[in-house]
C-alpha cells in the first residue's frame, strides 16, 4: 500500500509542476506589467521597479518560475493589493467557511443520496424509482443560485428560520450555533451533487445487480436487503467512492456561486471579489491553493479506491 | 415419496405486453440420492427450469405460469418469499456455469463460504470458519487454511467452481442444483469437479439436478436423464434405457449420430438449423423442422409424451428403434 | 444500429424524452423567430412600466428598468442555444480530435493526454473563471471558454472508447490491410463514436447552459446588456421580494431547457453501446 501511495504522488509530481507553471503563467498573460499587476494602480514607480528586480523580471522566464516556485514553497504567495497583506493570511482567513460549508454539504449529500440512491436501484422500474431518479435529473437541472435565492425567500425572509447571509466564525459570540448559518448555503450546494450522487449510485447497483455474484448471493437464502446492501451496494461503492472523492474536491470551487449568493466569506467568495478588485496576488494564490487541494483530493480517491477493490494490483 | 417432484411446470417471459411461454408441462421427479440429468441445447429452457425449482426467477422477466415443485412434500411454489429462502441454500442449493463471475470480486472466499453457513446454522463465528475450512478441504482445495483467506481473482476457475461447491455444501443441502458446472472449466478439470460431485454424493446422499448441454458427461454422472427441447421434455428415461434405446430424433443428434433406419449408415455432427426463436410459432412438432424423420403429420399436429416402455417417455410420432 | 432510427426507438418508448425533445423544438423555434415574436425590443427601456406585474400588454411582466420580459426571454433563448451549440461545436471538434489522435498514435498521446490532465487539474468552474478573468465579457469568449473547459473531459472520454476500439478485430484488420491512419482513424474508428458522442453532446449542452448562467450570475459571463436569462436572474435579483416572477421565469426556463437535454441524453445513453455507457460524462 505504501509503495502504491508513493508511486502515485511521484507520478503526480509532473503534473502538479505544470499547473503550477500554469497558474504562475496566469499574471504573465494579463496584458500589462506583471510588477503593476501584482502591486496594482495605487504603487509608485519605485516600488514597482523593486518588485520588478525581486520577481526578477529582466530574467528569462523559467528564472521568474524557479523564483516564484521558491516563494511559494516557503509560504509565500504575494501580498494583496486590497487588504495589503500576505495572501497566504487571507486566503487563510476563508477557510474556515470554505471547510465547513464543504462538509456540512458533504453531510447532506451523504444522508440524503445515498439511501435515495440505493431504494431507487432496489425499487427499479417501480414508481418511487422513476420519481426518484426523475426528480434527481430535475435537482442537477437547477442552477445553484436560482435555488439559493428561493431558499433564501422562503426560510430566511418568508419563515425566518435561518439567517440569509454571512457566517460568524465558530470562535465568535454563538459558537457552534453559528453553524445555521451555513444549512441553506449547504443545502444549495448539496442538492444538485446529491442528485448526480443518487444517479450514480442507482446505475451503478443496476450495473453491479446483473452481476453472477448476485445471484449466488440470492441462492444462499439471503434476505433481499441483505443482497442489496453487503453484496450489491459494497460493490458499487467502488466507483461511487471516487465520485464522492470528485465531489468533495470540486466543492470548494463550486461554492463560488453559492458563496457570493449567501454572501460568505469563504475563498470562493473571494475569487470573485478578488477578480471585480483586480487582486491579481489573491486570485493566483487562491488558485494555485485550489488546484493542489483538488489533486491531494484525487489522490486520496485513488488510494481508497484501491483498498476497496482487492483486485487492484497494490504494487 | 420422491424427493423432488415437479409437475407441469409452466414458464412464461414477458415480452412487450404479451407473455410468450418458454417451459410448458415440464414434469420430473429426482429420488433421494439420485442424479437427473437435464440436456439441451442453450435456450431449451432447462436453466430456466433449474432457476425456477430454487427460486431465483424472482426480478427477473419469467413468470410462473403453473404447475407445482413438491420439495420434501412442500409445494415451493405456494410458499412466502420468506419460508421459500429458508429452504434456499440450506436444503436446496446451487452452483453456476461461470465460476469465475460467479464469487464476489470483494469478499475473501472464507467470507462468502461462512456467509452460507450463518445465514441458516446459529453458530459462533469461530465455529462458522472452522466448518468453512472443513468444506473447504471436502472440496479438495490444497492448503486450505491459507486458501480461506484468499480473494476470488487470486484462484483459478477450476479452484473457484470448487469453493462455490463447498459454499452449496454449507448447510448439507438434500439436493444440489448444478447449472452446466463445468462448461466453463479445462476437459482435465472438468473431470476433477464432475468426480468430485460424485464422490460428495457417495458421502452425503443428496441428490443432484444436473445440467449440461453434453451428453458425454450426463452419460457419466446421471442415473436418469431428461432432454429437452424448445421447452418441453421431448425424451425422458433411466440412462442405460435411454442410451440403450434413444428414440427421440433429438436426443440421437444430440448424441451426434444418426443411424439410418432404412438406407445407407451416414453420420451427422450436429442437428441442421437452429432452434427457432420464441416468436416463431412452429406448427406441430416443435422438432420437425430440423427432424431428418419428419413426415406428414409431425407438420400438423403435436405429439403428446407417450410411454415406450414403463419408464421412457418420448414425445414423438415416429420414435426411432421401436420399429412399429 | 444507425443513429437516427435508433433515436426514433427511443423516442417512441420514453415519453420523457419526447417531452424534453419538444421543449427543446419550441426553444429552437423561439431563438430562430425571436425578431418576429418577441412583442417589444428587449433591450428598449421604458421608465414608465418598470417592475409591472404580469398582464396586458407585458405578459412575464417588466424588469426595473421597464424591458419587456417575455421579449428578453424570447431573444434569450438565442443565447441559449448559441452558447449550447456553441460549446459543444468545440468541445467534441477539439477534445473528439485530441481524445481519438492520443489513443490512436501512442507516443503524441503521452505528451497530449498529460496537458489535457494539466487542465484537468482545474475545477471546471474555476478553470471557466481564470480564463473568463484573462478574456473581455463576450459572447465568443464565454462559448469559447465553456467551449474549452468541456473540451478536456471530452478529450479523456473519447480517448478511453477509442483505445476500447482499437482492440477490436475490426480495427486491427484494417490495420493489416493496409489501410493508412487517416482511413482507420475517420472511416473505422470514428463511426463508432458517433453515437456516444452525441449523447455526450447532449449532455455537455446541458451542462454548457448551468455552467453560462453560473458565470452570468458572478457578473462574469455575457456582457450585461445582451438578453440572456442568466442575465436576466443576474441583473433582477435584488427585486426579488418585490417581482418574484421575473426569476421565476427565466429561471423555469433555464431549468425546463437543461432537464430536457439530460433527458434526452439519458433516454440516448440506453442504445449505445454498452462499453461506452460508463464512459459518458452526464447525469
């Protein structure tokens, strides 16, 4: 297993490198100066011919990338334009939103699609079946804010339920109870992922339920919804884990819609702000931060992945 | 009393919004510690059949449309889903064609042996394992002790239709249904797992449904044999009498020979044509069609089972031998 | 089986998909007919109706700065399916090509299947974002963008069914026929592809509408002015308290339309070939 674990992060490295290459690139491709980009209108000349030399911008280009590498390996990704402070503190500053609201919708995608998931393939054909799986197709049809903006009319400002915006931190006056703040925003995100959640899973054991190995399972005696969930279920759960996996990683970006709805400050709500500010250091940073989380994400699905079907070589 | 008897046996599968029969008036009996063979061709409907006395028709697109399956004295068919899995896999079990579909992929093979055995037998895990290693050295798997721990895709399929052997054997079944096991198999492991059934027998008693579409291995394993043909039992006797005295034109293609009864000795591979296709209604004789002994009425009308002798059946206008 | 008849077949069996395939026929009749239907100029202001509730002569009723709302959902339904099309024209022309050449010629699809993992590396709407950031708000650049963002996950699916492909005897018998790469690539593999790719097309039109509305919604997608429902939801949005319907509308719309193409994607999957049915990227 831990020959498997490193074999992939070593074949992953390449790729990390170009991305980051890429998102380095991304300052580059803006039409203008890098030095004024990252130091925005307000700097003067002097600062931006400092920053120049330091960015080493008279250097060919792969100089530039092996310096910005450095930084950033040691924690350093710029300093805002707006807040005036190093990026890496105020992406930091999102991410406990960003956190929280990922797994408050992974909760829900959890609960609500994988038993919808598993009583549709069960009850194929039926009724429940075709208004499940239906009305699944109808949830991923609808954009997010659309459905946040209804959420927000009927809970917050129609039933007064739950707050419509913002996001106290847990550590402020509240605490955990500060966490209602973030089920409609949860919700919203949820629903279209539990939809394709709910989907797969029903293809899935469909797929899986035409196997030999299920009816042996049948002619032991075994009560249907024994079959259903150790043999059918346990098995479909291998491509299903890599969607949940695909799903938790793409969150952090997808809230970016969800996040600027519920006005949260998270680090998607940030991307945005940051594009409409011209932060050119923030967005690159957020970036660069995004895409390595949703890779060590796809990493970690390919490791469970291979423990839950034997037989994946581990070698 | 026989210990299984099935009694006009009636299967039907449901096509658009008509339901087309597939089995019709299938009636057999197996005595305790007796081997039936069923033979045919693929689609005869003798699969179909085994699936329907186990139980497993159930979510699939075949009904049973009559009949009855005594087990033991029980109607099967009458019963609960409930009551019907109690019998499933304790008394009655089965094995399939394809061991290597037929474990799951993610279960080691001492988990999905000691799943048999929990399911009917109360005992502790520990006893569970143990009971699964001793069926797992009744099978003959060499080193079974390491074997228990061992994932299906880590053997072979001579070794996987073994395991699926000790897995029917869980709960010392009094009848073993055997869907073509070892059609999938090597001819030298083919020969292992068919004396490896026999010897079970020897030892436990039960009796065995077996399935094939060769002759050669019914010949060897069974004591009495049923043919099927397009969903009906065309030739149904003991097997010397049947091997002795073939009289369905079917069952002797089936063998690969046809004796010329009045004209120069010729020799055929196999029955011209195929088995025509549920759709196709066939007038007469579902036979005829491919019968190098075909005349007038096999055309027209169809033959009801006859007896040949007390204990041949043949459902046939012309059988052959009986020179009439 | 032939595309068309197979689609005939389904449509005759799914209701479902016949229902998502006549929505899809009016939204088509509106973007064509668009001038000719649409009551009022959808972009003409009138300070004198603005925010009026549904009824006579404004039948989605008016928006806050008075604009018919039934004329903009009308000419919207262009920019439905221009982006829609649009996306998919480049995404299956694009990622069909760079899929099909990596599987077919192993050694260019090392390096090529390595940037379309680079890209990969991206979240979809995160990938949409920085190039729409690096780009002007247009309608070409947000097609091309959707365009591009489609065009990695169509390459990598076509690249899978195409190594599926190769394998086949047919395949291979070509191959030692002589036949040279071009006829094997486009006259033997390519057939085959055809109808997976078109359920893929659906799907990604699909996706292409939600991923639009999206970036019309965060004020980065078409220009504010063209009449798009993501822009009008976008632009309307804080009047919701006080003219619910003009979300509902173009909000019904969008969902209407994007159910209705992963209906008929869904209903398509059924008669592809099965090896290629866990390969498609849809719902």
């Amino acid at each position: 297993m831990l020959n498997y674990a490193l074999n992939r992060v070593l074949t992953l490295v390449p790729t990390l490198l170009a991305a980051s290459f890429l998102v380095f690139m991304f300052i580059h491709l803006i039409p203008g100066d890098p030095a004024s980009i990252l130091l925005g209108d307000t700097a003067t000349p002097e600062e931006v011919a400092e920053l120049s030399r330091e960015l080493g911008l008279d250097e060919p280009l792969w100089t530039q990338y092996v310096l910005w590498l450095g930084n950033v390996l040691q924690g350093d990704l710029g300093t805002s334009v707006f807040f005036r402070e190093p990026v890496l503190s105020v992406i930091a500053g999102g991410a406990e939103t960003s956190i929280l609201l990922a797994t408050m919708t992974m909760f829900w995608i959890v609960v609500f699609g994988v038993p919808i998931g598993i009583i549709s393939a069960t009850r194929h054909g039926s009724w429940v079946d075709q208004a499940t799986s239906g009305g699944a197709m109808l949830f991923a049809s609808v954009p997010t804010f659309w459905l946040g903006l209804y959420l927000i009319l009927i809970f917050s400002v129609g039933l007064g339920w739950f707050p419509s915006s913002g996001f106290p931190s847990l550590a402020d006056e509240g605490g955990v109870s500060n966490l209602r703040y973030l089920v409609l925003p949860s919700l919203t995100l949820a629903a279209p992922n539990a939809a394709l959640i709910i989907r797969l899973i029903r293809a899935s054991m469909l797929d899986v339920s035409r196997e030999d190995h299920v009816r042996t399972a049948r002619a032991k005696g075994l009560h249907p919804v024994r079959v259903a969930i150790k043999h059918v279920f346990r098995n479909a759960l291998i491509a299903v884990s890599a969607a949940f996996g695909f799903t938790f990683a793409a969150l952090v970006s997808e809230a970016v819609v969800t996040e600027t709805v519920f006005s949260l400050p998270g680090i998607g709500r940030l991307v945005v702000q940051s594009i409409l500010r011209r932060d050119y250091p923030v967005i690159q940073g957020v970036i660069l931060i995004i895409v390595v989380f949703y890779m060590a994400i796809n990493l970690l699905v390919d490791l469970a992945y291979a423990s839950l079907d034997p037989r994946v070589s581990l070698k | 009393m026989a210990l299984l008897d099935i009694r006009n046996l009636d299967l039907r599968i449901a096509r658009g919004s008509e339901l087309l029969p597939v089995v019709q008036g299938v009636s057999f009996a197996v005595e305790e510690n007796e081997t039936l063979g069923i033979v045919g061709e693929s689609g005869c409907g003798k699969s179909l059949t085994a699936l329907a006395i186990m139980g497993l028709l159930e979510g699939s697109a075949v009904r049973i449309a009559g009949g009855s399956v005594h087990f033991q004295g029980r109607d099967l068919l009458t019963l609960s889903p409930e009551e019907r899995r109690r019998v499933m896999g304790d008394q009655m079990a089965m094995i399939f064609q394809e061991p290597m579909t037929s474990l799951n992929p993610v279960y080691r093979v001492g988990d999905q042996i000691r799943e048999a055995i929990l399911q009917h037998r109360s005992m502790s895990r520990r006893q569970a394992h143990d009971r699964a290693l001793d069926l797992l050295e009744l099978v003959r798997i060499p080193d079974p002790v390491r074997r228990i721990d061992s994932f299906p895709h880590q053997m072979s399929g001579g070794q996987r239709q073994r395991v699926m052997i000790a897995m029917a054997l869980a709960c010392d079944p009094k009848l073993l249904i055997a869907d073509e096991p070892t059609t999938a198999l090597d001819v030298t492991v083919q020969k292992e797992v068919l004396e490896l059934m026999r010897g079970l027998q020897t030892r436990t008693g039960m009796s065995i449904v077996l399935i094939s579409h060769d002759l050669g291995v019914i010949s060897e394993t069974c004591d009495k044999v049923a043919v099927m043909y397009r969903g009906r039992i065309v030739e149904q006797a003991s097997t010397s009498t049947l091997f002795s005295n073939m009289s369905h034109p079917y069952t002797l293609g089936l063998l690969g020979s046809i004796p010329a009864t009045d004209h120069d000795v010729e020799w055929l591979d196999a029955i011209p044509g195929r088995v025509p296709t549920l759709d196709e209604a066939v007038p007469g004789c579902a036979f005829h069609p491919r019968c190098f002994a075909a005349k007038g009425s096999c055309r027209t009308v169809d033959p009801g089972a006859a007896a040949v002798s007390p204990a041949h059946f043949v459902r046939c206008h012309f059988p052959q031998g009986s020179s009439s | 089986m032939s595309v068309p008849l197979s689609i005939a077949l389904v449509f005759r069996r799914r209701a479902l998909a016949t229902f998502g395939m006549c929505w899809l026929l009016i939204v088509g009749i509106a973007a064509i007919g668009a001038p000719l239907l649409a009551p009022f100029d959808p972009l003409e202001f009138d300070p004198f109706v603005r925010l009026s509730d549904p009824g006579w002569p404004h039948l989605f009723g008016t928006d806050h700065f008075g604009r018919d709302s039934l004329s903009r959902a009308i000419y919207g339904a262009r920019m439905a399916i221009l982006i829609g099309s649009g996306s998919v024209l480049i995404a299956l022309v694009a990622g069909g090509l760079i899929g099909m050449l990596s599987a077919y010629f192993v050694r260019l699809g090392h390096l090529l299947m390595r940037i379309v993992d680079v890209l990969m590396a991206f979240p979809a709407l995160l990938l949409a974002l920085v190039l729409m950031t690096l780009l002007e708000r247009s309608v070409l650049n947000t097609v091309i963008v959707i365009g591009i963002v489609y065009a990695t996950t169509t390459a990598r699916i076509v690249f899978g069914m195409t190594l599926k492909l190769k394998r086949d005897v047919f395949v291979d018998a070509a191959i030692c026929s002589g036949a040279r790469h071009a006829s094997v690539l486009f006259r033997h593999i390519l057939p085959n592809l055809v109808s997976p790719m078109l359920v893929q097309a659906s799907f990604i039109f699909a996706f292409a509408q939600l991923q639009a509305a999206a970036l019309d919604f965060l004020g980065l997608g078409l220009p504010p002015e063209v009449p798009s429902w993501g822009n009008m939801l976008s632009e309307e949005r804080i009047y919701v308290t006080r003219a619910p319907w003009l979300l509902i509308f173009p909000g019904a719309l969008i969902i209407l339309s994007v159910f209705s193409m992963n209906l008929v994607g869904d209903a398509l999957r059924d008669n592809i070939d099965p090896r290629f049915k866990n390969d498609i990227a849809g719902v």
